[in-house]
C-alpha cells in the first residue's frame, strides 16, 4: 500500500514550502523531484515514468496520488504518520 503523505514531505523538504495540488507548476516540479529519486534509489514507490516532450518524465499514477493529496493537514500530522511507517 502506497503511503502518499510522505509526496507533499519531500516537496516541502526540498521547496521549502508547503505544495498547492492545484498549482500545475508544483505538481510538475514533485513528479520531476520523485522521478530523481526514484532513479537513485532514495524513493521507493513504484511508479511507472514516460518521458513527455512537453513536461519530462511524468507518471499518470503518480499524478493522481498528488491529486489525492489533502493539502489541508497540518505538516506535523503528516511527518507524523510518515514515521510511523
């Protein structure tokens, strides 16, 4: 079972700021920062990646778990539940 919490933990981690899922950019930059990851073994999730010529690698799975996202919790309540895994 995917735990998509930790998505908006590393957006934030490395933006330094919290994620808006609506913001087309943001979504854009989180699939190039898991795509990094993934490719260096840090980030274990299995996604799936098609390079686009318009965006990069992008994942359709990947995408509808950041949409998924309910940027409403607390950052806490999120690095929270992502330890306890």
């Amino acid at each position: 079972m995917k735990d998509i919490n930790v998505l908006p933990v590393i957006f934030r981690d490395v933006m330094g700021k919290e994620i808006d899922v609506n913001n087309a950019d943001n979504r854009d930059i989180l699939q190039k920062l898991v795509y990094l990851l993934s490719e260096l073994r840090i980030f274990v999730e299995e996604y799936k990646f098609a390079y686009d010529k318009n965006v990069g690698p992008f994942s359709q799975s990947l995408e509808n778990d950041i949409m998924e996202i309910k940027t409403e919790r607390p950052f806490d309540e999120l690095t929270a539940n992502s330890n306890d895994a």
